[in-house]
C-alpha cells in the first residue's frame, strides 16, 4: 500500500500536468469547506444535508444531469474565451459584455431573418460571434496601439454593451415583459433526441457546441503555428517581438477570437425559449464565472471542459438545497475557489515539495532496509 | 422635481458633491495600493463590503430615529465599512504580497465574494430579499455656514461623509507627500529592490498600502450607500472601476484625480439625473445613452493618456528578493 502511494507520489512529480491538476483538486476542497464551514454557522443541523446535496445532489436523476450539460455550455464557453485570452497574456474580464453584445447579434437574427430557412440557426450563430468578435476587438485594438490596459478598457465596455444592448433591445425586438422577443422556432437549438434522453424539455445541442469549440481551441493552441505564436507572445512579449512575430497584431486577432467565444456563448444560452433576455442594469453573471472556470483549469481548453461542468453542477446542487439554504451560497464557494486557484503558484510549490519529501524518505527507507538484508 | 434642479449648480451641489467625494476616497484609496506596487482591481468589492456592512448595521440600529441619532447611525455605518474594507482587503494583500499570486486575480476573487455575500446574508437574515434598506432622509444642514455666500450651498443638504471625506483627503494627501511612510509607499511601487536595500521591509508597506486602499474603498461603498442607495442590493453599478479608471488617467497623482473626479462626477450626475435637470431633459436621448456616457467617456480619456503612461514602474509584479 504504502509502495503504490510512493509510486502515485513520483508519477505525480514527473508530470506537470498531475501537480496542476492537484492544486485545482486542492481549490476546489478549500472552497467547499468554506461552504460547509458557512453552512455550520448558519444552521448546523442541517449543514451535512447541504454539503450532500450540493456535491452529490445532481446525481439523483437524469434531469438534473441534463440541467447540468445544458447550463454548463455558456460558462464552457466564456471560460474557453477567457483561458485562450490567457495564453496569450491578455485578462478577458470582458467576456459578459462580448457575451451581451453577442447575444444580441443572435436575438436579432433570430427574431428578424426568418426568410434563412434551414440556414437560420447557423446564421444567428455566427452573428453572435460576429457580435462578440467586434466587442473584443475594440480592447485587443487598445491594447496593442494605444497602451489601455485590456482589464480597464474591458470594464467599461461590460457596461457599455449593458447599457447600449438594453437599447439595441428597446428599439428592435422589445417585448413589454421588459425583455427582448424570443427567437423564431427556426433559429432556437435543437435537442437532436438529447430531450428524451434526459427527460428534460429545455435540454438542447449547445453543450455539443461548446464541447466542439473547446477541441478546435485546444487543436489550434497546440497544433498550429498560429497557436504557437499566440503562446509565446503571451510567454514572453520582446521575446516573440525578437523572432519576428508581430506581436501586436496577435493581441488583437487574440481578443477578436476570445471575443467570438464568449459572444458565442449568448447565442447558446439565448437562441432558445424559457429564459428570455431581460433588460436589466446588471452584468450577465455567466461572464465572470467563465473567469473562474478558466482559472481553476489553468486555462487549458481541455481542462474548461471539467471545470465548467463542476460549476455547473455545484449550481444545480445549490439549487436542490435550497430548502436549508439560499442557492447565492454557490456564488461564495466559486468565489473562494477562485481565490484559492489564485493563491496556485504557492500551492503547486508546496506539493511539489510535499512529493518530494515523501519521495526521498522513501528512498532512504528502502536504502537502509536493503543495508540489513 | 425638474422645477427645483432647472438650476444646474443646485444638481452639483445635491448630487455631484457627494459623488466627487465618493470617487475620490475610492480613487486615492486605489491611489495607495499602486503606488506601492500593487494592482487593485478590486475596489469595486471593497466597496460592496463597505456598503454592506454599513447598510446592515444602519438597518439594525434604526429603532433610534431622531435627528441627532440618525447621525450617529451615519457616523457608526461609516466607520463599520471602512473597518470591514479594511479587514476584507487583507485577503488580497495577504495572496498579492505575501503569496506572490497574480493580483488580478485574488481581485477578482474579491469582486465576485462581496456582492455573493450580501446577497446570501440579506436573503438569510435581514427579510428574504436581495436588498437591505435603510431608506429614510441622511441628509444635514449646518446653521450658520449655510447662510454664507459662494460656499454655502455645500453645508446645506449635505451629507456627513462629505465633510468626513474633504478631511481625508488633505489628511492623505499630505501624508502622502510629506511624511516618511509616504516616501515609503511610494519607493516601494518604484523600486521596491532600492527600498529593500535601504532597510525598508518592503513586505509590509505593500500591506499597509493595500489594506488602506480597502479602508477607503469600504467608507467610499459606505458613503455611497447612505447617499445615494437607501435600497441597497449588493452593487455599486461599476463606481468602484470608474475609480479606478480615474486613477489611471489621473496617472496615479492625487491632485491630477481630483481634477478628473471633478469632470467626472459632473457626468455621473448627468447620466444619472439626466431627467431633472431642466436644460437636458429637453434634450430627451434615450436614458440608456446617458447610463453608459461616463462609460464611454472613460474609455476616450484612457486612449488619450495611457500612451505615455507614468504608472508607477513596480505596478503588479510581486516582490521577489532573489531578483536584486
């Protein structure tokens, strides 16, 4: 038993990739004890039906599976913008207002060009994202000829879009319940059969979407030249400047394509009846817990996969519990996860010395043993 | 209503003063954590904190409803945000500086923390909503120095944290100029290794630096919260990032800011008030136009001065002694 732990233990130390994982692992923990610990202090009765309801919650049916696939597509896809925006050195906090904006683009098409036909969907697709690239565009282009910070810059364009889209909305596709129309039947999400499978009348393909993104972002980060340029000009700026990439055109085609992400994002969560776009002086809270879902998978797309799906069902448990407690209690736990994903480089430090240590006792245990023999 | 502010200088003084101050305390509390080399985005959470405490503590003790007690409540309600601020703040010092942790995030960390817990905690204690309120008037008159010409329209009407935040300010700005710690907290943004070698600990400046920042953030969120959100539902609308735009364009230098928080509180109370000022709402641009002008404003003045930017030359990066 104790040989197999040694062995996990060096495993763990030759792969970068086993430590990263484990320092998530680790900031997940963190924030659901500091869950738990709330949970005690609130009402400690029911504390341990919380903390069960949250973690294992979601598992009690297919519908609440399916409630997870679905709602995890928009935050897979904001965390997807916002870990791309990483790896080139660029903080998207402007994902919810290319989300916004991108929503919008989707709405518009999609109540307004029914003439498409077949073609509609995609279409509304596509100008979400055309939505989303614009409103990433603005920062990337800031960023890389006038020196604005992209965060600052980001900030004021969440509450510009806010603001300008509650208008967009207002002139063109009002509907007086203060929110805007809902698209044609011809541009919403089909479910491909995943209703049935689920039992879940709002589930529909935008998972699938999403999932196909996050596998096109990962081939293009680690299979093209353009992906690799990204890279390295997030690495190191003069250094990529000195091999001849030019690195200011890759920040702006790097914020065009987060952009896209994330304005993708709103037409997966909107191109579809039962939650309508409302008007509202709020940011879409789906952009900052793409944020969150970014670092705690260290911002590989691959890694958005799991970690939006955690979110996602976290959600769904907050929700089944809220019986005992009010569901706003997930928004901490994410909250203090991401704090905990922050303090990372010190975590990953500690295991690595932790793994180390424990290999090396191990060593010589077996060195002085061999000695007796 | 569009009768009595059909004068623009009464707007200013009902409504531009009060904010001025806000964004100010705000600004220069985001002021001190740069300037001693670390970022800061999170004065928008501080802020909510700030409100929420106060807000919570206000609601408690709202039985004692007479003049004078009221502003003891305000008194009270202002002192309980700074401390919370104060106290929330060492979460982001403590990863940005003792943990060397990227200080966007653990921010950002912030940012997300405080609004989800106002929201849990009024929906757990306070009456099943998403708001606190403590809606009823804060506003004083002083007797005498509201007769006075010129200034008197600023002791009329006013808030308590508006005097509470002019005396902060000269307070600050002079400590910042003037004293040692202020010399401290500046070389540390610039140079931390020079500080370092000059027997400065470095390590606790940065600490003193960002936990006064969310001293400030905190009265600021208060302070704004008792002015202008009686209601208060866990979110500042984006003052505490405009505060922080103000910083940069004012290139992180207290008098620069003031002037910017001038210009920019006007606009604030434009896009805020536009129905009752006389001359605008004749104007009559859709409200959502007016909502996102200090927005866009922001973002033009950004492009303008940031390309010869003086920001302070150790901003965001962590302080790491084997780099000397």
């Amino acid at each position: 038993m104790n040989k197999l732990w040694t062995r996990t233990l060096e495993a763990v130390a030759k792969k970068p990739n086993a430590i990263n994982i484990m320092s998530s692992l680790l900031a997940i923990v963190g924030g659901l004890l500091f869950g738990f610990i709330l949970m005690l202090i609130i009402n400690p009765n029911l504390a341990f039906y919380g903390l069960y309801r949250i973690t294992v919650g979601p598992l009690s049916s297919m519908r609440d599976i399916g409630w997870v696939l679905r709602n995890a597509a928009p935050i897979l896809l904001t965390g997807l913008s916002v870990a791309f925006a990483f790896r080139t050195g660029l903080f998207n906090i402007g994902a919810t207002g290319q989300l916004t904006v991108g929503a919008f683009f989707a709405l518009y098409v999609g109540v307004n060009w029914t003439w498409l036909g077949p073609a509609h969907l995609w279409v509304a697709l596509l100008a979400a994202m055309l939505g989303g690239a614009l409103w990433g565009a603005i920062p990337g282009l800031l960023k890389a000829f006038r020196n604005v910070h992209e965060v600052v810059a980001s900030i004021m364009l969440n509450y510009i879009a806010l603001h300008m889209i509650n208008l967009m909305v207002r002139m063109t596709i009002y509907h007086p319940d203060e929110r805007a129309l809902y698209p044609a039947s011809s541009a919403r999400l089909p479910s491909w059969g995943l209703e049935s499978v689920f039992s879940f009348p709002g589930m529909n393909i935008g998972i699938l979407i999403a999932l196909l993104m996050a596998f096109i972002i990962h081939l293009v980060l680690n299979k093209t030249v353009f992906g690799y340029e990204l890279k390295s000009v997030g690495l190191s700026r003069p250094a990529a400047r000195y091999a001849g990439i030019n690195e200011k055109s890759r920040v702006v085609y790097s914020m065009i394509i987060a952009g896209s992400i994330a304005g993708l994002a709103g037409g997966v969560m909107f191109l579809t009846t039962g939650i309508p776009f409302r008007l509202s002086n709020v940011l879409l809270m789906q952009g900052f817990t793409g944020i969150a879902v970014a670092l705690l998978a260290l911002s590989a797309p691959l890694g958005v996969i799991f970690a939006a799906l955690f979110f996602s069902w976290i959600t769904r448990g907050g929700n089944l519990a809220d019986r005992a407690y009010d569901p706003e209690l997930i928004e901490i736990i994410v909250a203090v996860i991401i704090y905990f994903s922050a303090l990372s480089l010190f975590m990953k430090q500690v295991l690595a010395d932790f793994v180390k240590r424990r290999t090396k006792e191990d060593v010589q245990l077996h060195e002085s043993q061999g000695d007796v023999s | 209503m569009s009768e009595i502010f059909s004068d623009l200088s009464f707007a200013v003084f009902w409504y531009a003063v009060p904010i001025m101050i806000v964004l100010l305390l705000v600004s220069l509390g985001g002021l001190m954590s740069e300037r001693s080399g670390v970022v800061n985005i999170a004065l928008e959470g501080i802020m909510v904190m700030g409100a929420f405490t106060a807000a919570t503590v206000i609601y408690f003790l709202r039985q004692a409803d007479d003049p004078m007690g009221r502003q003891w409540m305000v008194l009270i309600g202002l002192s309980v945000g700074a401390i919370s601020g104060f106290l929330f703040s060492f979460f982001h010092a403590f990863a940005a500086v003792r943990m060397q942790s990227n200080q966007i995030i653990s921010a950002t960390a912030l940012n997300m923390f405080a609004p989800a817990l106002h929201v849990f905690m009024a929906r757990t204690y306070i009456r099943g909503t998403d708001s606190i309120n403590i809606r009823t008037t804060y506003r004083i008159t002083v007797p005498i120095l509201s007769d006075l010409p010129v200034v008197g329209p600023l002791f009329s009407n006013a808030f308590l944290s508006t005097y509470i935040g002019i005396a902060i300010l000269i307070a600050l700005t002079i400590m910042f100029y003037k004293t040692r710690l202020g010399l401290r907290l500046r070389s540390c943004g610039e140079n931390p290794h020079a500080a370092d070698s000059l027997g400065i600990d470095v390590g606790k400046i940065r600490y003193i630096g960002v936990m006064m920042s969310g001293l400030l953030a905190g009265l600021g969120g208060a302070a704004y919260m008792i002015a202008f959100d009686n209601d208060f539902d866990g979110h500042v609308l984006g003052l505490g990032f405009l505060a922080l735009a103000l910083l940069i364009s004012g290139q992180w230098k207290p008098l620069r800011i003031l002037v910017f928080a001038m210009v920019f509180s006007l606009f604030y109370v434009v896009s805020s008030q536009h129905g009752s000022i006389g001359f605008l709402s004749s104007v009559n641009l859709p409200s959502e136009v007016y909502r996102s002008m200090p927005f866009i404003i922001t973002l033009v003045v950004l492009a303008f001065f940031s390309k010869a930017t003086q920001a302070p030359k150790a901003l965001g990066e962590p302080y790491d002694v084997g780099k000397r």
